[in-house]
C-alpha cells in the first residue's frame, strides 16, 4: 500500500479497507502495481479524495480512481507530443 495511506489518522479501519481495496482493485485494472508503481500514491489521493466527498462503494469508488488516472495519463501524453512537434522531433 502507498505510504500516503498511513499519513492520516481521521479513518476508521472499516474506512482504510474501503480505500485499500478500492485503491488495489484500481491498480488492477490500469495493470499497475499498487505499491510500486510511480504514480501508486497519487492512485491513493484520488481515492482518498472521493472517499472523502462520499464516495463509499468500492467498485465506483474503485473505477473512477481508475478513470482519474486514465484522464491524467491522456493529458500528459498529449502535452508530451505536443511538446514534440513544436520541437520538430516528431
């Protein structure tokens, strides 16, 4: 699990599972290890942050973390190839 899951102290342990879970099978389903992998915290805050705004059932919760990422991942990888045709090396 990320280390940004146990930087807060106001969940309950029910709470943690509901976000664990929703973070691993998030992970899951972008094929990303969900301890390891670059972005695994940030997978963790968006979570966290839909939880927050009460979001509870894991399998939502779960797909739009994922749906999240996808979006963040889409915006970089067109900036990145934006950035390489203003360049000329495209």
């Amino acid at each position: 699990m990320p280390s940004f899951f146990f930087q807060h102290d106001d969940y309950s342990t029910s709470d943690w599972q509901i976000m664990s879970e929703a973070h691993l099978l998030a992970s899951n389903s972008l094929e990303r290890d969900p301890k390891n992998h670059e972005h695994s915290d940030r997978l963790a805050r968006a979570v966290m942050d839909l939880y927050s705004r009460n979001i509870k059932d894991v399998g939502v919760l779960s797909t739009l973390a994922a749906n999240r990422e996808r979006s963040l991942e889409a915006k970089a990888y067109k900036e990145t190839r934006g950035f390489r045709r203003m360049a000329g090396t495209d």
